[in-house]
C-alpha cells in the first residue's frame, strides 16, 4: 500500500498502463458500427449482447483512463491531493484507496448526495 506521494504516482502510472493495455486489447473485439448477418436469431442475439458489453466496457475503461490522467496532471502542476471543490487536503488514506480522488470525502458526500 503506497505511503506517500511519490509511491502514488507510480501507482496511478502503473494504473495508466495497465488501462491503455485493456483497451488496446478490446479495441480488437469492439464494433460500433452493428451486428454482423446471421442465419440464426440466437446467434444475432448473442452477437448484440456482446457488442453491448464491449462497447460498455470500453466506454468504463476509457473514463477510467480519464480519470487517471487528470491526477498525473495534477501532479505536474503541483496539486495533486487537494480537493478540487473545497481546496482541503484530501486524507492520505482516501488517495491510497482511491489515487485518482478528485474530492475530500466530506465534497464527494455532498456531490453523491449521501449527506
């Protein structure tokens, strides 16, 4: 478990990669342009299923990926751990749960409505 900043960076970096890799690999298998001909409507079915799922997948994947760009950048313009609506530090432990947090807890509460 990361202990500090510098060992966070390094998390969301291998985090990056490990992302692009994902996506690279699906992007061989997605298809956003419609189901291919069948002889059999199971078989289409299926087919629809699939090309749901992957499109799915792909779109969590590159939000992901969003995600954790924005925390590198804001590591390189120094302001990496502070919550984007309130400006407080956001707790060590969020960040190591969480290392592209965006908010404190209390803000991410509040935007979540749970409060």
């Amino acid at each position: 478990m990361p202990a500090n900043y510098n060992e966070l960076h390094q998390v969301l970096l291998e985090q990056r990669q490990h992302l692009l890799s994902q996506l690279n690999t699906i992007a061989h298998t997605v298809r956003e342009d419609g189901v291919g001909y069948s002889n059999h409507m199971a078989d289409v079915g299926t087919e629809v299923f699939e090309q749901a799922r992957d499109v799915s997948l792909s779109r969590q994947l590159k939000r992901s990926l969003e995600s954790v760009e924005h925390a590198l950048r804001k590591f390189d313009d120094g302001t990496y751990g502070i919550c984007e609506l309130c400006g407080a530090i956001i707790e060590l432990a969020r960040l190591e749960a969480l290392p592209s947090a965006q908010y404190c807890m209390e803000c991410q509460s509040r935007r979540e409505g749970t409060r």
